[in-house]
C-alpha cells in the first residue's frame, strides 16, 4: 500500500510524549521522516529510535523550548541539514495552567500564552522561510475546543486557543500564493490522555464531590457521539491536513469532538 506521506520530512513539537508523540508515529506510519522535538531531549531521543526500528524512516531528536527564538532557529538547521528540507510542521508543544481569574498568577497566565501562541508565531516564523524557498508545505496546530468558545476558570488557555486560530488565518493569507497551506486542528477531550487520567479526574472528583467514574461519565454525556476523543481521531485529520488531499484547504481550524463543538 502507497504511503501517504512517503519521504517528506515533518517537524513534530511536544513530541517526547502524549498526543504529539502519537502524531509522530502516525506521519511516520505514513512515511514521513521525523524531527522529534521537545523539551525533554532524552525522551526525545528515545521517540525517534523508535520510529526508525518500527517505520524504517530517519528520525532525529531535537531539544527546543518553543518560546526561545534560538532554540526553534537551531532546530529548523538541524531538519535541514539531517533531512534535506521541512514539508510539514505540526505545531502541537503547550500547556495548560487554569484557575480563578481573580486569583491567577499573572507571570502563570502569561506563560500559556507564550507557550500557546507565542510557540507557534516563532515555530511557523522559522519554517515558513524554508517552505517560501520550497515554494511548498503544511503548517499545522494543534489547537482545542477552547479555541472556539469560552472554558471555564481556564481563561489563559481559552486566550492562547482563540488567538491560535487567528494567527492561523492570517499565516493562510499570506502564505497561500506560495504554497504553503496552513490549518489548525480542534481535539475534544482525550479522555484516556496522561493529562485526564495522571491528574484531571481526581482535579475533578475533588472539586466536584464525585468519583472519577463519575467524571469520566459527565465529561462523555457532553458529547453527542458519547465519548472521549483519542489519539486517532487527531492523528487522522493531521494526516489528511498534512497530505496533498488537502490540497485545496488552507486558513480552517477543524473540529474533532463528537458533536460537541459545531461552529
């Protein structure tokens, strides 16, 4: 069977673990070589090994935090000059940090932002030059939900989320007469991710007075197909946006969440 993005070379950010470590395996599935980068360079290291082993496509690790402009310039050289050129990045490094507004650290609030949107503003700056010379490329983010309506007492990601969605737009405009298509993509809850399981279900079985099963079952009856998202379901769409079968699609910010988000 063809491979769908055979011996192009995707840039992964946050890809040490969790959902960007399975966007990762999933382009590699699909062919594509890999920059594996992350704070964490040793998990990292440990990422791309394995998918050399299991794909037989070349990967390297690179050690970036996205919100320091040197950092992300060393790692688009390091693709360059490892794997010859960039045709796809996904934007998928960030964090999350909520609580009151009238009680939230200012220096924290800003942080997600930096992160968030920042991260991505500098990302997309650094491998867009290497597209404009290429005359082609896919820009991805991972975005949330939250990018297109309010969260509760999550106001710092909500704001990093919407602003996401916007600086994706405006890349769209202006890199469209160059090839370069650039789109977002909007997960639901991972209900089975490191973040639900490690920590928010007893976050919330706390605040609420529940059990965690029991938040499990609030969080699923939100949605109209009745369950969680999964890795797949983000991976599945991140090939399509990252394949020339989109090619015809640029400046959308794609909703994966069961029906729970429509606009």
């Amino acid at each position: 069977m063809q491979k769908r993005l055979a011996d192009k070379v995707a840039i992964v950010t946050g890809a040490a673990q969790g959902l960007g470590e399975a966007i990762a395996g999933r382009l590699a599935q699909e062919g594509a070589h890999i920059v594996v980068a992350d704070l964490n360079l040793e998990g990292a290291e440990h990422v791309a090994q394995r998918l050399q082993e299991q794909h037989g496509v070349r990967a390297i690790a690179a050690h970036v935090d996205v919100t320091r402009e040197e950092h992300v310039e060393a790692m688009v050289e390091q693709a360059v000059e490892g794997l010859g050129r960039i045709d796809i990045l996904v934007s998928n490094a960030g964090i999350l940090i909520s609580g009151d507004t009238t009680e939230f650290d200012v220096e924290r609030w800003r942080r997600v932002i930096d992160v968030n949107l920042v991260g991505y503003m500098i990302c997309a700056k650094h491998v867009a030059r290497v597209m404009l010379q290429q005359k082609s490329g896919a820009i991805i983010q991972i975005n949330s939900k939250s990018g297109k309506r309010g969260s509760f007492k999550n106001s710092a990601y909500a704001a990093s989320k919407f602003g996401g969605i916007g600086l994706t737009q405006s890349l769209a405009l202006e890199f469209a007469p160059h090839g370069i298509r650039v789109n977002a993509v909007c997960p639901g809850n991972l209900l089975d991710s490191p973040l639900w399981v490690d920590s928010l279900y007893a976050q919330y079985a706390k605040r609420l007075g529940i059990s965690e099963a029991e938040v499990r079952q609030r969080y699923e009856e939100q949605v109209p197909l009745g369950r969680g998202c999964t890795y797949e379901d983000v991976t599945n769409i991140v090939v399509f946006l990252a394949s020339d079968e989109s090619s015809y699609m640029t400046g959308q910010a794609i909703n994966v969440t069961g029906g729970q988000e429509m606009r």
